[in-house]
C-alpha cells in the first residue's frame, strides 16, 4: 500500500515496492516484502491473501480507495481502472 497524494486514482494504491531489501531493514515488518515485477502482481497478491496484512488492506482500500478495490476484483466494479503495465528491467 502506497500514498498516492494528488493521484485521480486515489489517495492510497496498491503497487508493488521497488526495493523491497531496504524496506525489509527500515521497516522491520513481520514478513517478507516479495519482489514483483508488476502493480498487477501486487493487485492479485492483495486480491487473494488472506495473512492479517493482506485484510487489513481490504480494510483500507475499502475505506480509502473502493475503486481501487473493485480494480482488484474485491469491491463493486470501478468506472475504470488505471492501466498497470509490466514493469521494465
């Protein structure tokens, strides 16, 4: 879960961390922050988890971002739904 400040896709977004290493030291989370290649990865890991982290963040999206919910398959439908593109090597 990233702020997306400004975003017209919403204020709070599921995206795949760049540098997942550094946020694994600096954060200190209770599990490991996997290396995706793509936001869409990131959608269907939030999608179908089901580890505390993963409920929390239907939590939030739900409260803060319902279209980026219905974008990942677990809310009602978005009007649309931003393109997320593989992301390059």
């Amino acid at each position: 879960m990233s702020p997306a400040d400004g975003s017209t896709h919403g204020v709070l977004q599921v995206q795949r961390v760049d540098d997942p290493p550094l946020i694994d030291r600096t954060w200190g989370l209770p599990f490991t922050v996997p290396a995706l290649a793509s936001d869409s990865e990131a959608w269907a890991l939030v999608r179908d988890g089901t580890a505390p982290h993963h409920l929390a963040a239907h939590a939030l999206l739900a409260q803060f971002n319902p279209a980026e919910l219905g974008c990942i398959g677990l809310g009602a439908p978005a009007v649309t739904c931003p393109a997320r593109a593989p992301e390059q090597p």
